[in-house]
C-alpha cells in the first residue's frame, strides 16, 4: 500500500465513523447546540461534507477568491439528503487525492487560505482528516449531552 492509498483508507475510516454517528441523531435534535456560539448539530454535519469541495479546491491549488458551496442556499436536509447530496462531491475529492505521486505529497507546498501556513500536500491532506476527527469528538459530545446513546465507532 502507498501512502495515496493510506490516506485515502484514512478518509474513508473516518467517514465511515462519522457517518455512523451522524445516523445515530433523531430529526428532533437536528437543530439542538450546546450553546449559542456552537453549531447545530445539522450545521456541523453540513460542515463536514462542504468541507471536502472547499479541501478539493485548496488540493488542486485552484482560486478560492470566489468560493461558493454546492450547498450554498439550501435548506438543511436530513442527515442522509445530506450524506447523499454529498456523495458525489466526496467522490471527486477522493479521486483528486487517488491521482497524487508520492512526489506530489511529499514535495508539493499547500498553503490553507484560513492561517497562511504552508505545508507539504501530504501532510495537509492528514490534517483534513484530524478536522473531521475533530468533529467526530465533538459530535459524541453532543450525542451525550443530548442523551442519545452513541454508537459504537471503536472497531
């Protein structure tokens, strides 16, 4: 296995316990937050999932000057309308990450628009994956504040 193909199985972990989280929220929470400066839990599934259009923009060093979501103007949908409106935009960025040497991960120089900094592709790409990670923690803790039995996502 190279290291595209361990990134790739990476993302797709984390995807996979993300969305078995995501499954486990009951419609009347979709809206719930912590308090009033967090996320809904909606907004942080939507979160997640747009991500990966604005990740594929940043990969490919294209121009993030007119940035707009796909999601951009639609309602919240459920959480599998949301999964499912995702699909293809997770297929493409996937595929983007399939098409990269190990000499593009290891010598291409990603700078993310939101710090400045600059980093090899590689190690940008395991940084997409800690920020659903991330998610994924805070999303248990929204599950336990709000009671819901959470999966089990520790296989």
């Amino acid at each position: 296995m190279n290291q595209t193909d361990l990134i790739i199985l990476n993302f797709t972990e984390i995807r996979r316990k993300s969305v078995k989280l995501w499954k486990a929220l009951p419609e009347e929470f979709y809206h719930w937050k912590p308090d009033e400066k967090a996320m809904t839990a909606i907004e942080m599934i939507r979160h997640v999932l747009e991500a990966d259009y604005g990740w594929n923009i940043i990969i490919n060093r294209s121009d993030m000057s007119n940035y707009k979501t796909p999601w951009n103007g639609i309602p919240f949908m459920s959480v599998d309308e949301e999964i499912k409106f995702a699909e293809p935009i997770r297929e493409n960025f996937l595929k983007s990450v399939s098409l990269f040497s190990e000499n593009e991960l290891e010598h291409t120089q990603i700078v993310h628009p939101g710090n400045g900094e600059l980093k090899p592709l590689g190690q940008y790409l395991l940084r997409i994956g800690y920020h659903e990670s991330v998610h994924a923690g805070h999303f248990l803790s929204y599950l336990r504040a709000m009671g819901i039995d959470r999966p089990q996502i520790w296989d």
